[in-house]
C-alpha cells in the first residue's frame, strides 16, 4: 500500500487542516480539521454533521466511545464521504458524534 502525505499548518499548538467534506448528493461543508495520526478514526459533531443539506448517516456503529476522562461519548452513525486535503481526494468514513458544537479530529485514512 502507497503511503500518502498531506501538508497541514501548525496553529496554537495542534496540527490542522483545511478540508471539505462532500455528500453523496454533492453537498459540501469544509472544517478546519485536528489531525490525530494516532486517533483510529476520524470524529466530526453532530453539529458540523448538519450543514449538510440533506446528509445521511448510516446506522449506528457498535462501539463504545470513551473520552480521555473516560466518559461516553454518544455515536450518532456514521457518513461515508469524499474529503478534499489540497489536491488530494479521499474517501473516507466519519464517525459522528453528538456534539453541539463544531468539531472535526482526522484520524487514520481508510484508503483500503
């Protein structure tokens, strides 16, 4: 498997991203992304999630999140999708979670 990279800036100490996110209708929302290379998937809130006009998440993931204190964190579903990082295109799955607030953390790409 071909290893990719993708520049990002540093800002107030993380590394983020510029990104957009499409849907299947082709729909657009961007986000300024966290970059977690640890992180083994990528999170985005439920309120990122719904600028999409008409964004669909497939069901909920059997999983259980924890958050570093160790508490829930609840999964709305998840969203297949394609992010744009430069010039490059990516599909990808983005796990949502019920957030009020705009949130995006890039884990791992699942390029197959």
């Amino acid at each position: 498997a071909q290893q990719a990279t993708f520049p990002f800036i540093t800002s107030k100490g993380a590394p983020y991203v510029s990104i957009i996110a499409f849907a299947q209708d082709g729909s657009s929302v961007p986000a300024e992304a966290i970059i977690d290379t640890g992180a083994e998937r990528t999170l985005a809130s439920s309120s990122w999630f719904n600028k999409f006009p008409q964004g669909h998440l497939d069901s909920r993931e059997d999983v259980i999140l924890r958050s570093a204190s160790g508490h829930v964190i609840s999964v709305a579903g998840t969203f297949q999708t394609l992010i744009k990082i430069g010039e490059a295109n990516i599909a990808h799955t983005i796990t949502i979670i019920d957030l009020d607030q705009d949130f995006f953390l890039m884990g791992k790409i699942n390029n197959g």
